[in-house]
C-alpha cells in the first residue's frame, strides 16, 4: 500500500505542482488540498487500476467452488464479510488484499500462486491476506502515508518555487526549507516502512490463529514462494513493473529475488526440508540494511516468529 500510494501521489502531485508552480499561482494550502484530494479519489479508484495493470477478474464459485468455500470459512473466522475473491494473471506466485469503500474488499490470487502451492499452503496465504482486512491494513497505511508525502511534495514545490516563481528572489533560504521538507518526510518513510513490516507479522499471527497448523502451513508457502521466484527470471522484464504495487503482496518480489539466489544452490527434497534450509541461515548485516528499507520482513525472521507461533 505504501509503493502504491507513493506512485499515484507522485503522478499526481508533480503534475500540479509545475502546473502551479510555472503560473506563478502555488499556494502551499493550495497544494495541500490537491495532495489530499487526488490521494483519497485515487485511492478510491485504486482497485480498478490494480485490475487493469495486472488484468485481475473475479473468480466465480462455479469456477472454483473449493477456494470459495476456503475464502468463506476463512472469512467467518475472521470474524469479516467474504471478501470478492480475484484471480491475478500474474506468472509470479503471491497473493494480495487490496480495495476502497466504492469497490469492497478484494483478495486476489495469482495464476502462480495457484500453480505453485498445495492447497493447504494457499488456504495459509489467504489466511494471512484476511489479517489484513481485519485489522484495517490498507486504511491505516494510506492514512498514514499521507503526512510524509505531502512534506515531500511541499518540498519539491518550494524548489520548483525558488527556480521558476515568484520566490525565486529568495533563492538559498526557500531551498534549506524545501531540503528539509524532503529531508523529514524521508525519515518519516522509515518509520512507515516499520509500520508495514509489523503489520505483515500481524497478519502472520492472524492466519496462524484461524489456520488450523496455520504456523506450518504458512511458513512452507512463504518458502515456496521465495525459492519459486528464482525460477521465474523470464519473467524479470514484467515483475519489475510490479514494483511501485510490491507493498501490496504477501512478500515483496524484489526481496524474494534476492532471497532465492541465496538458497538457488539448496535440494529441496520436501517443504518442511526447504524450511529448516532458510532458517539455518545467518543474517549478513546487508541483509539488516536491506530490511529496513523493505516493505516485509526478512524471510528468516518471519519464519522465526512463525516458528514461535508452532
């Protein structure tokens, strides 16, 4: 949600603000509003772009009444309405929980995933995408991603300012501010980056909690998921327009890359053997570095605390 809401504010916020910035007409309330405004209408509207981007469709219950009823029972659990259950045509294995007020709560599934895990593993999975609709993921995180987006934005547009507008006879002092602008809502992104991981150890716990061997069952399909991506490099070209909606996933492709060459050399001879092969792993103080500005965790520590959770 974090990349996502990153994106659409950017496209958004830089159009307008050059557009005001250029007519001499930037007001930093003014620009304050259309942040805002364009952030919740986008956020509105996000679903449909996520659909059209990664040509998701409902699946019907004709279709695949067995992960129906799975999404169902997992739902009532949960203590939640069913969410509509979509299927992504992504070649990738992964899963995500996405929506708004006009378009309801969704969880989709990839054409991967579904080719990749056992059942078992995919009722895990969308245990998981269910903690975060119960526990308002996709709301917190747009809200709280707003504050260091628009410092950011405040501070592009008192750059823009002091090089083509009204205040560029003020020159250094406009551009110290806008520096620390941008400065502070970099800082502020840590913190959310934080918040994100947790709220994936959240969503962990919960489908633990409602799955039953959940801890199991969700640790072997994040080590699947993990060790399968090294084996989609054809598909590099289109992963990497994924990006800016990695936030979105059950783990982040890009982290997944990475950790999947570090365990291409392992023989799987089962799940729970691919498993234990992660755990045993030592984190490199890269690896650290790499977490913090990560949106998921690292996967030998989330199948740590998974592993607590058994």
């Amino acid at each position: 949600m974090v990349g996502t809401l990153a994106m659409i504010i950017g496209l958004s916020t830089l159009f307008f603000t050059v557009i005001l910035s250029l007519a001499g007409s930037l007001n930093l309330i003014t620009l304050g509003i259309l942040i805002v405004t364009f952030n919740i209408f986008q956020w509105l509207i996000s679903p449909y772009i996520i659909d059209a981007l990664y040509h998701v469709r409902e699946i019907s219950e004709h279709e695949n009444p067995r992960l129906h009823e799975m999404v169902n029972n997992l739902s009532r659990k949960s203590g939640i309405k069913k969410p509509r259950l979509m299927l992504a045509q992504i070649p990738i294995p992964n899963a995500f929980a996405y929506g708004s007020p006009i378009a309801g709560n969704r969880v989709a599934v990839t054409k991967g995933l579904l080719k990749t895990l056992e059942s078992e593993e995919v009722e895990a999975v969308i245990g998981h995408e269910l903690g975060h609709l119960k526990h308002r993921d996709l709301q917190i995180m747009m809200f709280v991603s707003v504050l260091p987006a628009l410092l950011y934005y405040i501070g592009y547009s008192l750059i823009l300012s002091s090089m083509f507008g009204r205040q560029r006879q003020e020159g250094g002092g406009t551009a110290l501010l806008a520096i620390g602008f941008m400065v502070f809502s970099w800082i502020l992104n840590m913190f959310i980056l934080y918040l994100s991981r947790l709220r994936e150890y959240y969503a962990d716990r919960h489908s633990a909690s409602i799955v039953e061997d959940g801890p199991r069952k969700l640790s072997e399909g994040l080590a699947k998921i993990v060790h399968s991506t090294r084996n989609m490099r054809k598909t590099q070209k289109k992963t990497q327009q994924l990006n800016a909606f990695k936030a979105l996933f059950i783990a982040d492709p890009d982290r997944a890359e990475t950790d999947s060459m570090a365990i291409s050399h392992l023989a799987v001879a089962s799940d729970q053997k691919l498993v234990q092969d992660i755990l045993s792993r030592r984190m490199t103080t890269v690896d650290r570095i790499i977490e913090v500005f990560s949106t998921h965790p690292n996967i030998v520590k989330r199948l740590k605390a998974l592993q607590e959770l058994s």
